[in-house]
C-alpha cells in the first residue's frame, strides 16, 4: 500500500501512520494543517506514540490490534469521534485500521464535512441537497488528481498497482476504462453500488452506467464525441428489491498530445438524499441553492408542454469557465455567485415562462409566445425570442461582485432549439439546444446559437476535423510557410514569421483559422506548437549552413504557455540543431500576459536568460493594463494590422499606431506593424518612425523553398 497516493488523489483528507510496535507508529503522511492541532510538531518519518495522542485512539488502538493479527488485508473502521482542542476548537475525525501485505497502517481521516452533513440531516433535507453539491465537487477533485496520475504513468504492469491500491479504499466507485470503454482499473465501491460482486457478476459497473447513460441522458452522445467532462444524477433499478440515485461524474483523460487515452467514472449513492428531499414535494422539485425549479420538474415540463402540442423554444444557458471561479474564490462564494446569476436570469424571465437549474453551472428556459397561443406567428415568435436571448446575454455581460467586492465576468453562451420544428420529443430538443450550444462555446464570436440543420452540418464537420487533426503530424500533412519581415526603408529583410498550413488533402487546404482554435480548445496545439518549434530550429539550422542569418519568430498559443515542459522543449531543440538562441523570437499575445501573468513571467525570464527574444503579438487588441511592459522581459510590440488597414484615412487609427510608436520609443522596445497592404500604409509608417513591417505588399507567405531564394536574392542586392 502507497498511503500517500490516497492523499495525493485527494480521496480522503487524511494523516497515514505505519505501525512500528505497540502504539508507536512512523508518520507517512502529515500534510494537512488539522494534523498539527492533533499532533504538534510532526514530520514525515518521525515515530509518533498514538496513545499519547488521544484517548479515543488508544481504546480504538485495542480493536485495530485484534484485526491485524486476524487478517492480512481489508480495514476496520473506528467510527466518528470529536477531539476538542486547546482554542475551543473541534476535529471531528475517523480511524481506519488497514493492512496491505505485511504491513499495518492507521490511517485518521478528518470527516468534518460528514459530521456536519450528518447533523444537517436530522435537521432538514434542504441542507442534505446542498450537502449533494459537496459530493460532486469531491467527485471533480477525484477526476482532476487520477487525471493528473494517469497523465504521467501508463495503466500496465507498473503503473497500474499504485492506482488499484490508491482507489481500492474510496468510498466513492471508480472506474477508469480505455477509449473504447473496457474497464483498465475499478474499486470494490464501483461494484458495491450496484449490488454486484467482484469477479461474479454478468456485467461490470461500466455496463451498466453506459446503459443509464442511454436511457436517461441524450445529451451523451455529444459528451462522448468531444470527449467532454459531465455530472449529473441516474436512477438505477434491479427487481425485485433495489433502486437507487446515483451520482455520477464522467472525465476524459488526454495526452500530452491532446488525444484521449482514458475515461474516469465516478460514482456516489445519493438516495438517501433524494428520499428525504422526496417528502417535501417543494424541495424535490427545486434547487435549493437557488431557489428555481431544478433538472427533474424542468424535464416534467417539458413532458407535459408536448403532450398539450404547445409550441415553444427550449433556451439552454451555461455560464462561461465558472469552475475558475470556484477554483480562485471557492465553492462558497461560487454559490453567491450563482444566486446572483439566478436572480438576473429570473428578473428578465417572462412570467409566462418556466426557468430551471438543470446543472451545477447550466440552466434552461421554456420560453413560450405571447398569450400561449397554439399556432403563433412565426416571425414574430422568433424575433421575440431572438430578443430574449440578447437580453439575457447582455444581462450576463455586466460584472458581478462577490461579498468582498471582487469583480467577476460570468458571461453566458446560449444554445435554442424549438418544438415543434426542430424535434417532436423530450431527448431530440435537449440534444439538439445542447448541440447549439456547444457551438456557440467553440465559436468564441456569437454567443447565441439557434440550432439549424446548417449547425449539425457544421458541427460533424468540426469532429471530423479535430478527428483528421489528430493524425496530421504522423501524416506529414503540416507545412511550414515563412514570411518575410522588412526594413521599411532599404527594403531589406531584417527577420521573418513562421506561418503553419495544414493540406488535409492533396486538394484540400485548412486555413489557419480553422484549424487553430480546434487545436487550441481540444489540447492538441501542444503537439502541433512542438512540431512547429522544431521545423523553425531546423529551418534557422538549414539557413546557417547556407551563411544565412536571418531571425524567425513563431507564435505560442495560451495552452502552450501552460504546458510546463515548454522551456525545456524550446532549449532542447536550440542545442540540438545548434542554433543560436537570438534567432529565435517567441510571439505572445496580450491576453496570455493576463491570463497566466506569473507562469510567464517566469518563462520569459528564462528565455531572456538564454538568449531568445519576446513580441507581443497582436498589439493593441487586448484589455490589459499596460503596466505589464515596465517588468516583464519583452523585446517589442506588433501592432495589430486592425489599426494598419484604415491607417491611410481613419484619423483614430492614425492616433493608436503613433501612441504606440511613441510608447514603445520611450520603453525602448522594436515596433512591427503587420498587414500592410498598401502603398499609403507604408509611406504613413515610414514618416512616423516606424521603419519594421510584413505584410502582402511587401511579401506574402511564402514556402520555404522560395523564402530562402529570396533571402539569397534579397544578400545579393544588398551586397550591389
């Protein structure tokens, strides 16, 4: 048994002993902060004196012995008892007796949430619900830590022990399967809650689940074809005696490559919540937190407006990244938040209308016509529906404050379908509101999408292309494109871009713009960007040996910046095809600085210490505070060709390009203008200082073939 990995898996919070002899015992595990209260002054390694340490645990000590000596595997478990401590303070904690092999470990388990959840249950089954919450926020810290394992270690001989050993002692199931579902690891708790057992069963608990997953949930099919993460409750029934509610989280696991290798199931019994929720009708119909109806009654409805052939446009909302929320400020706040999001909604609701929380972060409207009439004029239906959503993502658009008065930007994507003319059941509108709306979170420039058969088309098409992506490095279908980066004034090419083009086919091209962001938002723009920095430090090699020196740049996207092997990656390629660092120059954009402000502080500190130069790409187009460019190592700016293409006639443009110049002069930074097209751009440039620029007029991306015949050529006239 590796005790640690139960801590490190975040599946109880927990101190781990390994028995010494009597009551003495080395500490294994000590990193909460509880374990000092109990405690003082342990490290990992010492030996310890548990009798010492509480009479409780020297009572229970007793028992644990009599186990260990009867049975060289399994646990005992000592039940919840209350330490009270010196500054009036309660741990409410649980020993487990186990062993693994020949060794015996004692493991105290802080169970304060399940103390409290207990006696929350004798008092209300609202607080039960809420108690809910907390079991599917353990379930995403369970998805996030075997996520984070299962990245760095293969589910074979080697890897796999210390997985099985690490979940064997959750009590919540886990199954983690391959691509094509066959079960890779599962723990005891998997099979036990559906009444099976190991090595006796007809079906396994992955059977199962995909069995509720396709009688109950139709949105499935899109979790699983984009390799998305969800939770939500299924009701399983074996006759004559069992039924239970089951919570259930589901959680791809990719490479580093940004293919999927793994899923992970996780599963908790919550019928004992549902049970007490059910005898108060009122508590079982609505979300507790926020007071609206919930996923059952909004479903209910649904049956029901369709039996009465009423028609009507079902408005599906999900709240932009608000797992960052809960990650900076946490769950608490979160749920001030929500009800905050809940209140906004609910005030620009029709009252003829019906709202409801149908997920930890979605929510969902029946949105009826006016006067509920049975055959409404259809544009005029549609336009009021139209002018809903924009008044709900408008609404969204304003800032939220927390109790603290912290600001935060809870934007909405919005995804409608219809009945009846975009599906006459339940399953089909759901699926097909939830298809809109994914497309409205991957387009990243409208966010409210109507579904349309148009939609689907485009939709099977973007899986296919992130599908094709997967496989085009192995394919050899990328290219490197080059363009070249001039003096202004001598017409001499000072450096160049690294551009990527993508032929998917021998008659098929993919632009940039397509392809990019699917890479970027499935993860694999990691392997993609590895494949481009390893093409330019083996372009700047080839150029060397033809006593050519020119300094290529090439853009690093924001899941680049995350990667924490990137640093390395960029060194190791330099040396290996024996470059000289200062030809290489790395393009960020603004929006990176902000979004991963210390993560690249340090990257660009490391890169300035070894040699290679920084651009901030795109200039101008963030909403960032400049003050970033007084500390961070950065060479120069590009300015936007946003603010190049008007620059012969639009007096504001003219005003940002000079601002910028004027800055980057006085910072002493490069200035780049990009996209000049224009005879009138360049001259405007020229005149005011700014002497470095691409763009069509002066070059177009080229192949590598013809950007070195014309550096060559570019040598040639230099040299008369």
């Amino acid at each position: 048994m590796q005790p640690s990995l139960i801590q490190a898996l975040g599946i109880i919070d927990c101190a781990v002993f390994k028995l010494r002899s009597g009551s003495v015992f080395e500490v294994v595990q000590s990193t909460p902060s509880w374990v000092s209260k109990l405690v003082p002054s342990i490290n990992n390694g010492d030996n310890v004196d548990l009798a010492e340490v509480s009479l409780f645990l020297t009572d229970f000590l007793i028992d644990a012995h009599e186990f260990w000596k009867l049975h060289s595997s399994g646990q005992v478990h000592s039940g919840i008892w209350t330490e009270a401590l010196q500054d009036d303070d309660n741990l409410h904690l649980e020993a487990i007796a186990a062993s693994a092999g020949p060794d015996q470990y004692l493991v105290i388990n802080n169970v304060n949430d399940a103390y409290v959840r207990q006696q929350e249950t004798l008092q209300v089954a609202r607080e039960l619900l809420i108690s809910n919450d907390r079991v599917i926020e353990k379930h995403d810290y369970m998805h996030e830590r075997l996520r984070s394992v299962l990245m760095q270690q293969h589910l074979g001989a080697e890897g796999s022990l210390p997985i099985r050993e690490a979940i064997q002692y959750a009590s919540i199931g886990v199954v983690i399967t391959d691509i094509e579902f066959h079960i890779s690891e599962s723990n005891p708790s998997s099979y036990k809650i559906f009444e099976m057992e190991v090595g006796l069963s007809d079906q396994s608990p992955i059977d199962v689940i995909l069995n509720l997953l396709n009688k109950q949930f139709p949105e499935k099919d899109r979790i699983f074809e984009t390799q998305s993460g969800w939770t939500g409750e299924l009701y399983w029934h074996l006759p004559p005696n069992y039924h239970k509610w089951i919570q259930l989280g589901i959680h791809p696991v990719k490479d580093e490559n940004g293919n999927l290798c793994n899923w992970i199931f996780t599963t908790s019994d919550v019928t004992r919540v549902k049970y007490l929720l059910q005898t108060n009708e009122d508590l079982s119909l609505h979300d507790a937190l926020t007071k609206l109806p919930n996923r059952q009654y909004f479903w209910q409805t649904l049956d029901q407006t369709i039996a009465s052939q009423t028609p009507f446009y079902v408005i599906y909302l999900d709240i932009s990244n608000f797992k960052n929320i809960n990650e900076l400020y946490g769950h608490l706040t979160g749920d001030q938040l929500l009800t905050q999001v809940a209140q906004r909604l609910r005030n620009l609701v029709p009252e003829r209308d019906f709202i409801a929380r149908i997920g930890a972060d979605e929510f969902a409207i029946v949105h009826f016509a006016k006067d509920n009439v049975s055959k409404p004029d259809f544009k005029t239906y549609l336009d009021d529906t139209i002018k809903l959503t924009q008044e709900l993502s408008a609404a969204s658009n304003e800032p939220y404050y927390t109790n603290k008065d912290r600001r935060c930007e809870l934007p909405l994507k919005i995804g409608v379908s219809t009945y009846p003319s975009d599906a006459g059941t339940v399953e089909e509108l759901m699926k097909y509101a939830d298809l809109a709306l994914h497309h409205a979170k991957q387009t990243g420039t409208d966010p409210i999408q109507f579904y349309s058969l148009d939609l689907k088309i485009a939709s099977e098409r973007r899986l296919m292309l992130e599908e094709a992506l997967r496989h085009a490095i192995e394919k050899e279908q990328f290219e490197l494109y080059v363009q070249p980066i001039y003096d202004l004034r001598t017409n001499t090419i000072v450096k160049a871009e690294a551009l990527l083009r993508w032929h998917i086919s021998d008659d098929e091209m993919i632009s940039p713009d397509i392809f990019i962001p699917i890479a970027e938002q499935s993860g694999q723009i990691v392997a993609i960007g590895r494949w481009v920095i390893s093409s330019v430090c083996e372009l700047l090699a080839q150029m060397s040996k033809q006593n050519l020196s020119v300094p290529l740049s090439l853009n690093l996207s924001p899941r680049q910046i995350s990667d924490r092997h990137l640093f390395d990656f960029i060194n190791n390629a330099v040396i290996k095809n024996k470059v000289s660092p200062d030809l290489l120059e790395l393009e960020i954009t603004e929006g990176v600085l902000v979004d991963n402000h210390e993560k690249v502080r340090k990257l660009l500190q490391e890169l300035r210490e070894m040699g290679v130069t920084v651009a901030i790409d795109d200039f101008g187009t963030g909403y960032s505070s400049l003050s970033y460019l007084k500390y961070l190592p950065i060479d120069s700016l590009k300015i936007d060709q946003s603010f190049v293409f008007d620059l012969g006639y639009n007096s504001d443009d003219q005003a940002i390009v000079l601002a910028v110049i004027a800055m980057a002069k006085s910072l002493k930074l490069g200035v780049v203008a990009e996209g000049i097209e224009t005879q009138q751009q360049k001259d405007f440039l020229e005149q005011h200082d700014c002497i470095i620029g691409q763009g069509f007029l002066l070059s177009r991306p080229l192949t590598i073939y013809n950007f070195i015949k014309l550096v060559e050529q570019n040598y040639r006239e230099i040299r008369g």
